[in-house]
C-alpha cells in the first residue's frame, strides 16, 4: 500500500466560507432566514431561472417537484437506471413507479429514442413525467426530450445533481425543463455540505415547493421570529422538513463567488487526463457532444476490458494499493436488490446500462488537486495497464491484442 493517498473527492473549502459561517453564526439566526433568501435569488440569477427554492439536499427538490406535478400512486415516471438511488426512490415514495429506460452508450444519457419507442407501446394515461438525468455533468439531448414531452403532454424534471455548471446548446441547465433539482453535496461542484435548489419559471410551483419544504407552513413563516414577522401561522398541507440553513448557505453564497474558478480548474485537469488516456487503447475517455458545455463533476473512463487481463473491480483495487480513490457511477438501479425483486428485472433487461457498469471508473477530479496530484494519477493508471495488457503470441514475439 502506497503512502500517498489521493481522495476521490475534496470540496474547496476557503478562508471565505469559514468567515461567512462565524458571521451567520454571530448573528443568531442559524436555520432557514436572510443568508438562504439571498443564496436562492443570487443562484436564480445566475442560472437565469425566475424562481430558485433552497432546499436540504437533491433528493428533497426531486420530491418536492413531483409533489408539485401531482404525481399519484399507480402513475408513471420515466428515467434512467444509470442513477442514483434519490432519482427513483422519490418516485417509489408515491407509490408511483419508475420506468427505467436504456442510456446511450456514448454519453451515458437517457435515450430519447427509447423513452419515445416506450411512450408508443404504452398506456399513456399513466405516465406523468420524464426525469433526464444529466449523467457527470453531460447533459441530456433535451430539445428531443422537451418535444416528445410536449406531444404526449408530460412534465420534465430535470435531475441536475451533476450539472451545475453545465449548458445545452447554450442554455444553462436550470431553465430548460419544468422544473430543475441540483445537488449541493460535499463532492459537488459547488458544495453546502448538505443542500439543493429547485429552480422553476412557474411561480405557483415554486411558491408550492416553499411551503411544503417547511411544514407546509404558509407562505414566509421563516419571518415569524423576525422584527417584523407574526406569531401567527398556518398549516396548509402536510408537508416536510427540508429547509436549507442559513450556516449552509453562507457556505454556498461563498461557493458561487468561485464556481466559476472551479470549473475552469476541473476543464484544466480534464485536459491533462485527456491528453494521455486519449492515446492509450484500452482506456476509452469522455465523450463530449459539440453543442454542450460539461460541468464535468466526473471523469469517468471505460475500459476496453477486452485489451486486458483484469477486470474493472480489479483495476480499481491496484490503484488503490497505490494510494489512489476511484468510484463507479453508478451501480444500474435495476441490478439493486429493491427494484430486481420489486418489478422482477434481470441485468440484461437496460443492456447497455448493464455491459457500461462493468467496464466504467471514475477518476479523482477536484479543484484542489494539485499538478503533482494529477500526474501521479495518470502515471499510476498508465503503470496499471501496461502490467495488464493482453498479450498475443505470434512467430516467437510479443504482439498487444
């Protein structure tokens, strides 16, 4: 085992941020008030969304947009099985069921093609709405996606945990779909520790979305223990704990400043990555279509396993013993224990999704890697496949399969 250790992830945590905490928390006010009112409109702007709702995390703003559509038991939600467990675990709490749906094997994106072959041989009356996950910050064909939503009168929620900052064909991702969910996680591109945002041009939903974020409270009941709030408050549905705090969003106000910072050093190392795995055969990089910006969150490698005499759980474990932390993204929901028992799947059911996760890594990739980091990276990845390679014996010499 190597003494050198390079996580898989580190948030960017600066003297800003600690500052800005030690402010809010000299100010008394530490859960939801001022610093979130700010946060919400400073991220609106600079997505462009006319309404952005802070919420606790992801999952709570994929929730809460499906409780604003008015998804019912029985009904339908289509989205990818190359996910994680927020994307359909909040279908499931509905009692609704999620529609898997195979992924391109390029971008590793839901595949318009094959929501539209499903919606065509399907009981349309029970489906609701499209969840596009835009996969490592690559996002979704959505134009495709928003005409057949359009045609069979679906709603498009947009499951942008990986995607801040990303862009469609010039678009930011946040103002495309009918609503918007981001991820603010410690490993996210910018991070409150524990945190999200729904962003909507539709004020009622928004509107929806704050108050069952905070008991289903009415309208601005954070101000009652304001100088000029009420005491008085009603409960109109229902509704849920997941209000962001003020201490996490004096963390994401100092992030914003810097997002930009951030994905400009991301691009820098994805290009270093880049430069050397582009010309190494067993390894296939990235791919990027033409009329997208990348947020790039993940740098996630296929291994062209044919080449090799390992497999990709091994790849992982030797670059392990040489101090390096790679993940996957992701395990295909359908292979899971809950969703193979529940609707009765068998890996070979999203193929591509399937013979994808067996051969995918994702790589280190954060700002704070340094120069060095980087490169032990790729040294340490180029070791691992020339000690692995396979070999083809011809006429007495060595030839690479």
């Amino acid at each position: 085992m190597s003494e050198r250790f390079i996580p898989f992830s580190l948030p960017s945590i600066e003297q800003q941020e600690i500052e800005g905490v030690i402010e809010t928390l000299k100010s008394g006010w530490l859960t939801t008030g001022p610093k979130v009112k700010e946060f919400e409109k400073k991220f609106a702007t600079l997505v462009g969304a006319k309404y952005a709702v802070a919420l606790n995390s992801c999952t709570a703003a994929l929730h809460l947009a499906l409780e604003v559509i008015g998804l019912k038991g029985g009904e339908e939600v289509i989205t990818s099985p190359m996910t994680f467990a927020a994307t359909a675990e909040v279908i499931r709490y509905f009692k609704a069921k999620p529609v898997f749906v195979d992924i391109q094997p390029d971008t590793l994106n839901i595949d318009p093609q094959k929501i539209l072959a499903y919606l065509e041989n399907t009981d349309i009356s029970k489906v609701k709405a499209i969840i596009p996950v835009h996969f490592a910050g690559h996002p979704c064909d959505m134009d495709i996606i928003m005409e057949i939503a359009k045609k069979y009168n679906l709603k498009v929620i947009e499951d942008a945990a990986h995607a801040f900052p990303s862009k469609y064909k010039g678009k930011n991702i946040g103002v495309i779909g009918d609503i918007t969910c981001f991820s603010f996680y410690a490993n996210k591109n910018i991070t409150t520790g524990e945190g999200g945002m729904a962003t909507t041009e539709n004020k009622k939903w928004a509107e929806q979305m704050q108050c069952m974020s905070l008991h289903g409270i009415s309208k601005d009941a954070w101000k009652r223990y304001t100088a000029k709030g009420s005491w008085y408050y009603e409960i109109i549905a229902p509704g849920y704990k997941y209000n962001l705090t003020d201490i996490a969003a004096a963390i994401g106000l100092a992030q914003l400043e810097k997002v930009n910072v951030f994905w400009q050093r991301r691009k820098e190392i994805v290009s270093m990555y880049n430069q050397t795995f582009k010309e190494m055969p067993e390894i296939e990089t990235p791919f990027l279509k033409n009329n997208i910006e990348h947020s790039w969150l993940l740098y996630v490698i296929k291994l062209k396993l044919e080449r090799l005499s390992i497999d990709r759980n091994q790849f992982i474990e030797l670059l392990r013993e040489k101090g390096i932390s790679c993940s996957v993204h992701f395990i295909p929901l359908h292979i899971h224990p809950y969703y193979r028992h529940l609707y009765k799947y068998k890996p070979e059911d999203y193929p591509i999704a399937y013979s994808t996760y067996q051969r995918i890594v994702s790589l280190p990739l954060y700002p704070k890697m340094s120069e060095e980091d980087v490169k032990y990276v790729i040294s340490a990845v180029k070791e691992v496949i020339k000690q692995n390679k396979k070999y083809l014996v011809v006429n007495q010499s060595h030839f690479i399969v």
